[in-house]
C-alpha cells in the first residue's frame, strides 16, 4: 500500500500523548527498534514529558550487525533477504521485547533513500513490525517523497498503528 502524509491525520505529538495514555491504563511499556528512521520514534516519544512512565527504552539497529549484535536477528536472515523484509522486522520487534523489559514493541527497517532502493525493494519500502501482548503483526508499506518525507511518514505510521493496536 502507498501511504502519504495527510492533513487528516494527527500529529506526532498528539499520537504520543494517546499512545502514552493508552500505555499507562493498561500498565505497559514500549520499546523501539529502529533502521531507517535512525531513533527518530524514540525521540517523538520522549518529546512526551513523563515519558520514563511508559517508554523503556529504543534501540538503533541501523547496521546489519547492530541488528544481529543488539537484536538477535539472525546473519543469515540478512544475507539471504536483507534487512529490508517482513523477517527482519519480526525478528527486530520480537529481539526489541526480548531484550527489553517492555510488553509493547515497534520496529522499522526500510529504504529511506534517496539511493539503496532495487526494483523489488524502491525507496520509500518499509516494513513494520508491531508486538502487542498476545499478537505480532507485521506489515509493509509504500510511501512516497525524500528522505525526509520517508522517515516522516515511517514514524506517523508506527505511532498511528501503535495506537489503532492498543486502542
């Protein structure tokens, strides 16, 4: 699917702060495992005053071996499909809980460009991964623009589907 930043949709602060509440009534934690967007899910959240109460920690796999040395992804899942696929991003969220106190994780790994991208992996491919207790969801998206409207539109969608999951 091809996404886009809209004006409809709400923004980085305003999902934090529902992300946050949502997270705190059911006594949960988040953690982040980020290639592409290099920490900035993290940082959105931590823009959050208080939000040492609900966020546990983030982790910058931006390398294959910060993936596999941090995460536990394995080597031969990156060398056979690379780091851009629906593996690595389970793998990457299920390593963010695995080696986190956290019960609620995100992941992201894509080609933000704007060079990298292939025929079968274009700049703007994304992958997502997300862990909410009892199911881990991974899915792909398309979304156009520069780098930086890549990375913006990556973590608007990590943040929104956080909280369609957990609402």
């Amino acid at each position: 699917m091809t996404q886009t930043l809209s004006e409809k949709e709400l923004p980085t602060p305003v999902l934090c702060e529902l992300l946050a509440d949502l997270l705190l009534k059911k006594e949960l934690k988040l953690a982040t495992a980020e290639s592409c967007t290099g920490g900035m899910i993290s940082a959105a959240c931590t823009d959050l005053a208080g939000s040492s109460n609900w966020f546990e920690r983030g982790f910058v796999t931006y390398s294959n071996d910060a993936k596999t040395e941090l995460l536990g992804v394995e080597e031969r899942l990156l060398k056979r499909a690379g780091a851009v696929c629906e593996g690595a991003a389970r793998a990457m969220v299920l390593g963010a809980l695995a080696h986190s106190h956290a019960q609620v994780a995100v992941a992201v790994t894509g080609v933000a460009g704007p060079t990298g991208g292939s025929p079968a992996k274009p700049v703007g491919t994304v992958w997502f991964g997300f862990a909410v207790p009892g199911q881990v969801i991974t899915e792909k998206c398309h979304f156009e623009g520069d780098r930086a409207a890549v990375r913006t539109a990556t973590v608007q969608h990590a943040l929104t589907r956080l909280v369609e999951l957990l609402g």
